[in-house]
C-alpha cells in the first residue's frame, strides 16, 4: 500500500476584509468584539489585522476561519464596506457575502443549491470555486498576495515606520482579556503568480500528488461531464513536480453509487483527461 505524507491542505479557508484607511483603528474594533467572546470562550484564537493595500484590512484568525459575522459586525462598528468569502476547496464549494454598514448587500453561492440543503437531490453544477473566490476578491481589488494568505504565514520585519498590523490574542491577565501588539509584517515572497495551489498528500515513491474532492447528490451525466472539466480546470494549475503525475481522490457522504457512477464516466473518457481518479480510500 502507498504511504502518503501529510503537506500543505486543499485551500479551505474563510477570511474578512475590511475597507478602512487605518489599522490601529479597526484593530480596536475587533478587539471590542473578541473582549466580549474572550468572557464565555476558551478556544479564541489569536486575529491578525493587516493593512494590506489598496484601502483594505485583512483579518486572518489562527486555524483560518472566521464567520461572516465578524464582516458584519466590523462594517457596522467602521462604518465601513466589508467582505467576507468562505471557500470549501475540498467541496468546490465556496460562499461571498458584502456588508455596508453593517448590512448584507451581496451573497454569492456555488455551486447553487449546495448550502443550506440537507439533503441535495441532484449532482450539484460544479464550478471553479478557488477561481470564483480569487476573480471577486481581484475585482474588490484585494491585491493578489493576500488573497488566499494563511494566518500562520505571517511575520514581522525588522523596520522603521508605523506599524502596519495588529495581532490580538486571548490573554487572561488582561482587563479585557486581549492583549494587543502592534508590528510591521512580512508575507512569503512567491515567484508565481495567479491563484494560489495547494495538495493534501503526496506519494513520493510513486511520484504522485493527491487532492481529495468531496461530491453530493444523485448522478447526472451531464453535471458529471462538467465536474470532470471543472477538475481538469484546476487540475492544469497544479504546481506539481516535472514528471509527477496528478490524481483526485473521490468521495461523498450520500454512499458509494454516485463515487462508481463518476469513475464510471471517467474511464469511458480517460483519453481526454491528464489527471487520474481513484476512490478516496478509508483513512
């Protein structure tokens, strides 16, 4: 049996921006709603709040997960525009809302008929989900680095000049239980450009990388076509060893016939596909 290593996780992540022209200040806000979740919660975690350009504030929570809420609740507090994207890489699956002052103004759902429903009836028509969350967030105008940026990722940089980011962490000897440091930061330089790739295991023996896709509903023959050629979309985009080879592994919590039915159809068109599938195998 192939042994796989665990490495950097399908994107998977929920992230807020704020538009605000001062982080110190919207630092502060956020520091008002966590001192009131520090009283009853145990397992608040640490928040960054970085200027990241073009107007706007990121806030990145440890773990990468932050709840639409917290959008809502800083667009009201800032008087402010603030965005809020959740992206299930796993599901091909991702939700966009916009707050203005501290009111819903947009929401965006894909694949449409996937959140919110117990049980989903039909193959969902899978999209391009990191596609759709990195073009809004460029149109928004979130400059392209910060974009799918983790929390554990940042750092500060020994300079001179105003702090540009605060981090706030729980901290029970404080009156509010949050302790604030302000910093310059630092985010890792990358060469590539255009959306950010992760995987979930490798094979180094067998030379293989490995994303795992989780799919709902019953099977639809022409949604499963167009599920194949969404992953080629994505599968194209990979960064991936010269000479590796690139597999998803297929799984889904509605039972096993809907998993046969799409291998089914991938090996009838094998031919058309540069990337394999399997069944995603019992951990």
């Amino acid at each position: 049996m192939d042994i796989y290593y665990a490495t950097d996780m399908s994107i998977n992540l929920s992230r807020v921006f704020v538009r605000y022209p001062e982080v110190v200040g919207a630092a502060q806000a956020l520091r008002v709603h966590l001192g009131a979740q520090a009283r009853s919660r145990s397992d608040l975690p640490r928040h960054f709040v970085v200027s990241v350009g073009g107007g706007w504030i990121g806030v990145y929570a440890a773990g990468n997960s932050s709840s639409p809420s917290l959008a809502q609740y800083l667009s009201r507090a800032l008087e402010a525009e603030a965005l809020w994207c959740g992206l299930a890489g796993r599901s091909l699956a991702c939700r966009l809302q916009r707050y203005r002052l501290g009111r819903q103004v947009q929401e965006q759902l894909s694949p449409p008929g996937l959140f919110g429903a117990d049980e989903v009836r039909l193959l969902p028509a899978y999209g391009d989900a990191e596609r759709e969350v990195y073009l809004w967030l460029n149109e928004a105008g979130i400059p392209e680095p910060y974009r799918f940026l983790h929390a554990e990722e940042l750092g500060a940089r020994d300079a001179a000049g105003a702090p540009d980011a605060v981090a706030l962490s729980p901290a029970a000897e404080w009156p509010d239980g949050i302790k604030e440091e302000e910093f310059r930061h630092r985010i890792p330089h990358s060469t590539a450009n255009g959306i950010r790739t992760m995987f979930d295991r490798f094979d180094e023996k067998s030379s293989v990388v490995e994303d795992d896709v989780i799919v709902r509903g019953a099977f639809d023959e022409m949604r499963g076509r167009h599920l194949l050629e969404t992953l080629a979309k994505m599968a194209a985009r990979r960064r991936i060893p010269p000479g590796w080879s690139f597999r998803y592994a297929l799984s889904s919590p509605d039972g096993e016939a809907l998993v046969d039915a799409l291998l089914s159809l991938y090996a009838r068109e094998r031919g058309r596909w540069e990337y394999e599938m399997i069944r995603s195998l019992p951990s």
